[in-house]
C-alpha cells in the first residue's frame, strides 16, 4: 500500500493519495496533506468547507454534490477553487480525509 510522509507523520494512501482510513483524521492531517494540493494556508473558509465535507461524510457516507456544496457553505464554486486549486472533489475532500469520490462532487 503506498504511503505519504509529511511533518514526521506518515499515512496510508490510495493510488491518488488520498488517506485510506478517514477516522485517523484530524486537523494536523489536513495541515500536512494541504501543499499536495495547492494550498499555502488554511483560513477559516478552508476549514469550513472541510468541516462541512466531514460532517456530510459521517451523516451519509459520501461526499455531497458540488451544488450542495456551494449552498450549504455558502461559497461560489470559482471560490472553492480559489481556496482548493485542484477543485472540490480532489482537493477538498483530500484534506478533509475523505475517501476519493466516485461521483460528481
């Protein structure tokens, strides 16, 4: 199984790196998967948008759909870009320790 190793801390990952076991998850995860795509800082829109993506994921099991996304948390998709420049399903749900997304996200 491959591995990523940021900060010390090394983590079990699918072939797209995504982390396999999302209860390991916590916010120093997100901090050393965050430069794998794209993004410098997470400010409190970031961890909106990833607390949003987490809590949808306990309740249901999957990642919601983009336009449910957008409204629930209030921000434009080209703002979701701006904040994950690999886009919601990539890097969004990546730092949020979700599973990759099968769907439309």
């Amino acid at each position: 199984m491959p591995t990523f190793e940021s900060n010390g801390h090394v983590y079990e990952v699918d072939e797209d790196g995504f982390l396999q076991d999302p209860a390991i998850w916590n916010e120093a995860v997100a901090q050393d998967f965050m430069g794998t795509e794209g993004v410098t800082e997470l400010t409190e829109n970031h961890w909106k948008v990833i607390r949003y993506l987490r809590e949808y994921y306990a309740q249901y099991g999957i990642a919601p759909m983009i336009r449910k996304l957008c409204k629930e948390t209030g921000f434009k998709l080209n703002e979701i870009y701006v904040m994950f420049p690999s886009g919601p399903a990539k890097g969004a749900c990546k730092l949020a320790g979700l599973p990759k997304p099968t769907g439309c996200v």
